[in-house]
C-alpha cells in the first residue's frame, strides 16, 4: 500500500471518527419532546378540565385576610409510579387573579405580579413521591418547579387524589413564600402584609392510561 493511500485512510478514519462522536453528542444532548412518556406502559396521564378546576390564595394582613382565586389555563400530568418519574405542566392565568376588590386586585396585577409581562403560573412536575393508586384515594408528593414572575423554584406539594377508571379528582395545599422569591410586598408603613401566600389547589379531568416510548 502506498504511502499516499495510507494518509488517505487515516484522513477518512479521522473524519468519520469525528462525525460519529458529533452525533452521539447531539442525540445526548437532544431535549425530551413535549408529551413524551415518562417510562412504563404502567403510567397514567391526568388531564385536567379548567373548567372543573380554581386556584384558591389566601394571605394575611395586619387589617384584615384576603381570599381569591385564580383560572386554570391547561393542565396534563404524566405520572409513572413504578419509577417515580412525572412530567407535564400545570398552568395557571396570572392575569385572571381576583380578590373581590377591584383597586387591590389592580395593584396586585401591576405591582407585584407584574401580570402584563409574566402572564403564565406554571408547574412542572419531575417526581411523584408515595403510592399512586389507580382506583380510589391516594396520598403523594410532587416534586418540581414552579415558575412564577419569570423566576424558577425547586418546590414539593401534597397531593390528595382520587382516582376511578377514567376520571380524577385531586387537592393540593402549599404555601408560596413569594417576598422570598423576589416579588414586592403589596403593605406599606400601614398595612402589614404576610410575606407567604398559602395556595388551595382543586383540579378534576379525565384519566388515560400511558403508552410506554417506543424502543430506539
């Protein structure tokens, strides 16, 4: 074999070499398509009817407690219990928040949610800790992040859930420290307002059986 010949394969290893390790590299890095299962054919997706479905809040005040809500916009859970894994997303309308008082409401929009540019709550499960029950009542824990005025935090919510064979209900209390998370405190030399807000979660839709991902 000639020495030209040689240099030749070795160029053409060198290159084939390196296409191989980009496209390992690409297929590591790819990001998970929306909607994709999160394990065995054993998972459950939970859609959530926002129809059936209100965000309560309360927070004190040194005057008085204020109560209000806020609309689900879309929700879909994907939840594995042989794994632990979840996926999906919750998401509440910012800019739906209401409280019964139209001047504090305003305030809140503008002030502290500042709903005219982050006009999304979301929630992003990644684990479901404790027994998920198909049918019947159950007790767990969802892990993941939860976006609200542009910023993310790791946070865990209970969840108490009741499942038949194609439809759930599910309640859900936590609390947001929000003053914590970089938003405004609404009080004023006046009126004192909590730093926390504790949020009532009622969600209700319909209940899937998962398809496992295909094999590569």
């Amino acid at each position: 074999m000639s020495l030209r010949t040689i240099r030749k394969n070795v160029v053409l290893a060198g290159a084939t070499a390196c296409l191989l390790l980009l496209l390992s590299a690409s297929a590591a890095h790819r990001a998970p398509q929306v909607g994709s299962s999160v394990g065995s054919a054993n998972g459950l997706v939970l859609s959530a009817d926002p129809a059936q479905s209100t965000v309560h809040y309360t927070v004190s005040s040194s005057l008085h407690t204020v109560h209000g809500t806020f609309a689900l916009k879309r929700g879909n859970l994907q939840l594995d219990p042989e794994n632990g894994r979840a996926a999906g997303e919750i998401v509440v309308d910012a800019v739906s928040g209401k409280s019964g008082n139209d001047s504090r409401d305003k305030k809140m929009q503008k002030e502290v949610l500042e709903s005219a540019h982050f006009t999304d709550i979301v929630f992003r499960p990644e684990l479901v800790e404790g027994s998920l029950t198909r049918q019947g009542s159950s007790g767990v824990i969802l892990h993941g992040v939860f976006v609200l005025h542009g910023g993310e935090h790791e946070i865990s919510v209970p969840v108490q859930a009741e499942l038949t064979a194609d439809h759930w209900h599910g309640r859900a209390q936590f609390t947001v420290p929000y003053n914590d998370w970089g938003l405004k405190n609404p009080g004023n030399f006046i009126l004192k307002v909590d730093h926390a807000v504790s949020i009532e979660v009622e969600m209700a839709g319909t209940v899937q059986a998962q398809v496992a991902a295909a094999k590569p």
